[in-house]
C-alpha cells in the first residue's frame, strides 16, 4: 500500500479516536437515559436556587413602595408578620452558574432588565394568605374570596404594598369652611337638594351630614370641571373655593342619623353586594374616611344612577370602576335599596 495511503488512513483513524473520546467526555452520564435529553436535568434546575437580595436591594429605586411597605402590616417582624419585596415580585438575583454550558433560569440580576415580576392576578397571590381556611389562625386577616370580592382584583381596594393602611382614596385637600357663611350659599342649593340639605322628594341627592371634605372637593370638580353634570356645573359657576368650603362646612354639621343596623341588614336579599360597599362606606351609611361620602339619606333612584355611571365611565374613579365592574342591574337595585332604607332625621 502507497505510504501517503496508510499516512491518511491514521490520520483518519486519530481523528475517530479524538472525537469518540471527546464524546465520552462532554457528555454526561444521564444523556438519553430517557431520551434526548440529560436525565438528571429536572433535578439539576430544582436544585438551581435563586438568590435572594433583601429588601436593602431595593431601596435605591423604590424608595416609595419600600415606605409604605415599612409602614404596612406586612413589615410588623413584632407580631411575626414580615412578607419582603422578592415573596411577591419573586427573586432579584440570578440563580447559581455552575459553568459555561449550563441552563440559568431567572436571567440576569435584576438591574440589567430593569424590571421584577409585578403579579398580574393579585386574587391568586393575596389568597395564598388571606383566604378563610378552617384551622388558619384568627389573628390572619382572612375573607371569603365570593362574598368579599368576587372576580375584582384586590389591589382595586388594597394597595399591595401596605393593604391594611392604604385602602383610602386620594388624600383630600379640602379646607376649613365657615358654616355661617356658608348657609347663606346654600340657599341656591335647596331646590335640588332640599332645604338644610334634605332632599326628600327632591331630585338631587341629601347633603346634609356629609363630610365637608368630601363635598369640599365634589364642589371643586364640579368648578374646575372635571365633573359633570348640567345641572352642578351651571350651578357651580361663579363660586370661589372659599365658597365651596364654607358649603361643605355648613352641610357637614347638619345632623343626618341613620337608620341602618344589623337586623336591618340581615333582611337583605342579597347578602354579597352590600358588605362589599361597606368596607368603605359603612354598613350604616356612613364611612370613616372623610375623603369618601356617607350613603345616608341618598335615594335608590340617585344611588342606581351614581353606580351606572361609574361603570358606564361618566363618572370617574378608579376605585369604583373596579367595584362596579362586575355588577348586574340586580346587584345594584340591591344595594341601593338598601342605603336607601337610610333616612335623615
């Protein structure tokens, strides 16, 4: 045989014995133990542990969430109730790289991709804690996921960030009124809401008792206009945000009691609609945040209408939108019937 021939069939067979042994070296044992793929890949992913960061890591650029957070029932380490910013935006931090070639799960640390997770179903995310279990200790804030919220996302009501101190409207900028001043004012305002602010048979809904910041800012808007209403906004014209303070004063101190109770409550045809307003505005009508208004003394026509129009977009806030969102013609006739069963005296 010609030497070049048996030089290149060495060669030929180097090359064969390089790449056999380079295949039993780079491969790993649990190659095609069940196919093509490592067998112990499942397991070589769970055992891959993301890192966590701490709440420190987020600080530079979420100042603001991060006070509320340290502000909120979710940081109170005194009663053993701390859920830190990764529990719920999952881990800041790459998983361990053992090699070149190897799979990495969670991407790079999160500066480089500049954004966590933001959980999307929040109903999921909240239950894993919040949702009424037998055996689940009573001090655990817990509800009935159907009767509480229904399909409406918790963060329409909560801000995830401090849930329990946070359910509160846009801070008020309402201003001190003179109530003398502003009864003369309000004489105008008898017609639609009646006199001293009892619309009984009146088309316009009962002021009287109402938070004065409340009706300090409704006034506001109905000036400014980013409120409408023919009627308001005609009416509105000409008033100065003194007068609307001292309005809102004057209504505020009319006595309105109202007439709602438990037994009352209870006769209720629909039991699930109505405890839904009353975490802001009171199963009696009448709300702890002055920011939000009392239901007492409102009519079912006036209170039907009011609700249409937040789910219909005329009248706008976020927070109502997500509350009427789901509800049929049925469920409001419900609950306006019952506030309306409130009467002011």
């Amino acid at each position: 045989m010609p030497r070049h021939i048996v030089r290149l069939v060495l060669i030929m067979v180097g090359f064969a014995v390089l790449a056999y042994g380079a295949k039993q070296f780079f491969t790993v044992d649990s190659f095609y133990q069940y196919g093509h793929y490592r067998g112990s890949s499942v397991a070589d992913i769970a055992s891959d542990k993301p890192k966590y960061k701490g709440t420190a890591y987020c600080a530079s650029c979420h100042a603001p969430q991060l006070a509320e957070w340290s502000n909120g029932i979710h940081n109170r380490p005194d009663i053993g109730k701390v859920v830190r910013c990764e529990v719920c935006h999952s881990a800041g931090g790459e998983r361990d790289v053992r090699g070149t070639f190897e799979h990495v799960s969670t991407g790079p640390d999160h500066p480089k991709n500049l954004k966590m997770v933001v959980p999307k179903d929040t109903r999921q995310l909240c239950t894993l804690c919040h949702e009424r279990m037998t055996g689940r200790p009573l001090q655990q804030r817990q509800i009935v996921v159907a009767e509480h919220a229904g399909t409406q996302q918790c963060s329409v009501c909560h801000n995830p960030h401090s849930p329990r101190l946070n359910l509160v409207s846009a801070a008020s900028t309402a201003q001190a009124g003179d109530a003398a001043a502003g009864k003369a004012k309000a004489a105008a305002c008898a017609g639609c809401h009646g006199a001293e602010g009892v619309s009984v048979n009146a088309p316009g809904p009962t002021l009287a008792g109402q938070h004065a910041a409340y009706l300090h800012d409704a006034l506001k808007a109905y000036i400014e206009g980013t409120r409408s209403d023919p009627m308001m906004n005609a009416g509105a014209q000409g008033l100065s945000d003194d007068d609307a303070a001292n309005i809102a004063a004057y209504y505020a101190g009319v006595t309105c009691v109202s007439s709602l109770d438990a037994a009352k409550q209870a006769t209720l045809q629909d039991k699930t609609t109505a405890p839904k307003c009353a975490a802001c505005h009171g199963a009696d009508g009448n709300s702890t945040n002055p920011s939000w208004p009392k239901l007492i003394g409102l009519s079912k026509a006036y209170l039907v209408n009011s609700l249409k129009a937040y789910k219909g977009g005329a009248r706008k806030n976020g927070m109502m939108a997500g509350v009427v969102k789901d509800m049929s013609d049925a469920d409001m006739d419900n609950v306006a019937a019952y506030y309306a069963n409130a009467t002011c005296k």
